[in-house]
C-alpha cells in the first residue's frame, strides 16, 4: 500500500511579495486626484464655484452631501 497520503504540512507555502514604491506611487497619486474631484463635487459644487451650469451636479449628489455633513440649503 504505497498510496500518497495528503498532508497539508508539506504542501508549499505562498510568500506575499512587496511591490516597490515606485510602481505604487503613480496609482496612490492618481487615487488622490479622484478622492479630491469627488470631494470637490460633493462638497462644492454649487453656487459661485461651479463648473458645470445648472444644478444638475448638485442634486445627483444632494444626498451625499446630507450624509458627509455639508451644508447645502
């Protein structure tokens, strides 16, 4: 009886690899860029900042607004 036994203890392990800085930084960077457009949007957009005419911006985003606590009316 020369069956092969299954033993978890000899299987092989995984080891997790860093990523380098220099590759992570270009999407970290442009990751930020979004959060802060869509800080902007939710946060600002109205009024006497606005890009886009209209309150078009505004009311897609009237609840967010509501919910991260910025005041709108």
């Amino acid at each position: 009886m020369n069956e092969a036994i299954f033993d978890p203890a000899n299987q092989p392990v995984a080891q997790p690899t860093p990523i380098p800085l220099r590759e992570l930084l270009p999407w970290v960077v442009f990751g930020g860029l979004l959060l802060l457009l869509a800080l902007y949007f939710v946060g600002a957009e109205q009024g006497a900042t606005s890009l886009v005419p209209g309150m078009y911006v505004h009311e897609f985003v009237h609840d967010g607004r509501h919910l991260l606590g910025f005041p709108c009316h």
